[in-house]
C-alpha cells in the first residue's frame, strides 16, 4: 500500500481536462510502427534489462517468475520481513539454517553459511569465476551475464539461476 501511495502521490487529477496518450519519441505525430522501427534500427545503445527481463524465462512455470519478481522486490515472507510486518519478534528473526544471522532475502540467497556456497559451486560447474554482489539483482544480472557473447549460454545461465533460487 505504502508502495502504491508513493507512486500515485505525484499524480494530479484536473476535472476539466481530459485524458489522452501520447507517445514521448513524437508527441505531435504520435506512435507509428515505422517510428518504432526507426528508434529501433537506429539505436546504438544496448537495451536496458528490466526487472521483467530478469524474471521471465520460456522454459520456467510461472510461479517460478513471481517468486523471483517477488524475491528481487523483497516480498518474500523472509523472517526479517515477517518482524517488518510485526508478525514475528526481534529474537524469532533468525536464518532458518540455523547460521545465526537474520533471515532476510540476501542472506538467504547470498551470504547464508549453508546455502551461500551453492553460487560458488554452480560456478565452478560451468567453469567461470566471480564475485558474488551483496545484492540478489545485481547477482542475478553477473550471473546471466558472465558470456556476453553467445545468447544460447546467457539462457543457460538465467534458467540455472532461476533454477537455483527456485530450489533454495
């Protein structure tokens, strides 16, 4: 709710005025699909990798990518977010695998004693090395990311990863 306030709170309502769409690339013209192809031929940036980038894969049930939209918006029901809500106390926030440390979503997926370890192993599996981030999007992204150059290997890595944080 408080999410959903913040991103209407600079909304203006004016009840006189009506609505329409317009489209920011040719707000005059408005969209047309050769505009579209145009933006897209002709752009040299690399797209940006979205949140629904990182969720979505063909071969992955659904529930597999909103628990992942979930886990990298912190909307699991991870012990420190239960103690958040007041549904558990301070002393009932510890990790489930019994490591001592606070249950949130990076420590579980990241730096938990007893599942941490399985990123380290996985890449050892496919023979690359890393780094892991303090921060389960931007591991996600090293991750699916550590072959630029075959889209084949990248989808490889995205499911293993979606496969993984599925498992844990």
């Amino acid at each position: 709710m408080v999410e959903c306030r913040r991103l209407l709170n600079d909304i203006v309502l004016r009840p006189n005025v009506s609505d329409r769409w317009h489209w920011t690339p040719n707000i005059h013209g408005g969209y047309t699909v050769s505009g579209v192809y145009h933006i897209l031929t002709t752009s040299t940036d690399p797209p940006d990798v979205g949140l629904h980038d990182l969720v979505l894969h063909k071969q992955v049930p659904q529930k597999v990518s909103i628990f992942v939209w979930r886990m990298l918006r912190d909307r699991l029901p991870t012990k420190t977010n239960l103690v958040r809500r007041g549904m558990l106390t301070t002393e009932d926030a510890r990790c489930v695998a019994g490591c001592g440390h606070d249950e949130s979503v990076s420590h579980l997926f990241l730096q938990c004693d007893i599942y941490g370890p399985l990123w380290w192993h996985i890449r050892a599996w496919i023979g690359v090395t890393g780094v892991d981030p303090h921060d389960i999007s931007e591991h996600l992204f090293q991750f699916i990311h550590y072959t630029w150059h075959s889209t084949k290997r990248r989808s490889f890595l995205h499911l293993a990863w979606l496969l993984c944080a599925w498992m844990i």
